[in-house]
C-alpha cells in the first residue's frame, strides 16, 4: 500500500491486452493459460475420489420462487459428509 507521500510504483510488467496483442502473443497466452488450468484440474483430480453415484432423480419441482432453495439442497445432498451425519440421525 505504502505511506503518506509515497507514489506508487508503475508495474514490472506491462499489462497487455487482448486487442492489442498479435496472433502469435495470443496464442502463447492462451496455451499458457490452459496449460495452468490443466495442471490444476490434474492435481485436484488426484486428490478427489469420484462422488457416488445417486439413487434418487435428479431436480425438485419448482414452487414459483423456490429455485434457489432447490438448487441448495441439491448440492447439500450430495456431499458425503452432510449424507454419513444424516444417516447416523435418529
């Protein structure tokens, strides 16, 4: 942030746009950057085990404004966790 007085510094890189970039530029961008994502997508692919399949259909009817709720609840009841918690419930 700095201090009172103090101008800030320009960047050490300069920042490139998109229309301004060539053909070239902008192909090397985007395969540097899908380059990262694959990596990512690799590594937390590794770490997560396939979610189980449901035995239930997908989707709840939709009562007027009630979509938001719906989609929550969909998403909580696929967690593995909110399901063994649920299960142990008396």
């Amino acid at each position: 942030m700095g201090s009172i007085g103090e101008l800030p510094q320009p960047p050490a890189e300069e920042t490139r746009f998109v229309e301004t970039m060539t053909d070239q530029e902008l192909a090397e961008t985007v395969s540097r950057v899908f380059y990262r994502i694959f990596l990512e997508y690799w590594k937390l692919s590794n770490k997560l085990a396939c979610p189980p399949k449901l035995k239930l259909p997908t989707g709840l009817t939709n009562l007027g404004n009630t979509c938001y709720l719906n989609a929550t609840l969909q998403c909580l009841r696929v967690m593995p966790e909110l399901q063994e918690s649920l299960n142990k419930y008396n």
